[in-house]
C-alpha cells in the first residue's frame, strides 16, 4: 500500500465507516475478502436498497458480483475505491448526506443521479458504469456559437 492508501484506511477506520461497511456486510450475509490497495470486499450483497451493483462505505466495497469478478474490473474497482478516498476527504458519516444531495441535484438538472452529481463525476462515470446524460447549456448571446 502508499502512504496515501495506509491514510486512507486508518481514516475511514477512525472516522466509523469502515465499521459501518463491516457491520452492513456481516448483516447481509456477504462473503468478506481483503482487497488490494487496504479495501475489504463484501461480495454477494443481496439486498434491495441500494439497487446498486457496487457501493462503498468506508473502505468496505460491496458487491453484488464475485471477489474475482470486481477484481477483474480493475476501471469498476478503481471508482469505488475513490468513493473509499470521498469517505476519507468528507470525515466519514458526511459523506452520505452529501453525496444524496449532489444526486439530487443531479437527478434535478439531468433526470438521472449521476450524471451531474460531483462524487460521481469525480470517481469517473463511465468506470461505474454511468452514461453522461448532461444536456449542454446553450452559448450565451454574442459568444459566436461556442458552447459552455
């Protein structure tokens, strides 16, 4: 691991969130796997809510799909894992309600959670498996055509 991942981690485990990724795995019968980079993998999520196919809490990823599957999408890892490093940056437990209200957001502005919703964004959509949705604003008058 870098110093930046070892951060990471201690991070989320002083701040809750990895204890709460734990006790969600354990409470949903998952099967729990170290991963690379100071994650844990919850694999075998059957839960309803969220319909997400991955979620992070802390530095726990769970999953729907198997630990050698998600291990095999290193794009797909990688943005849950910058979800971990969200966590982290947001002190942990405020990362949700940001993270809700930037989906909102973005389901006001484009009909879809993603799409303008800055956690997304910054994880990088199309390795989540969103579609960019965002409608350009049109170029203000005098601008010659160009878009902003």
């Amino acid at each position: 691991m870098t110093p930046g991942q070892r951060v990471r981690q201690l991070a989320n485990l002083a701040n809750g969130t990895t204890l709460l990724g734990l006790a969600v795995a354990a409470a949903a019968g998952t099967a729990v796997s170290k991963g690379p980079r100071g994650l844990v993998i919850a694999s075998g999520y059957r839960w309803r809510i969220p319909y997400a196919g991955a979620f992070t809490l802390g530095n726990v990823v769970i999953c729907r799909i198997p630990t050698e599957e998600l291990t095999s999408k290193p794009a797909l890892l990688g943005h849950e894992e910058k979800h971990c490093s969200q966590y982290a940056y947001c002190l942990g437990l405020p990362f949700l309600p940001l993270y809700f209200l930037a989906a909102g957001w973005s389901q006001l502005r484009t009909g879809n959670p993603a799409s303008a919703n800055f956690f997304e964004r910054q994880a990088g959509l199309a390795a989540g498996g969103y579609v960019d949705i965002r409608t350009p604003k049109p170029a203000p008058p005098g601008a010659g055509g160009i878009e902003v």
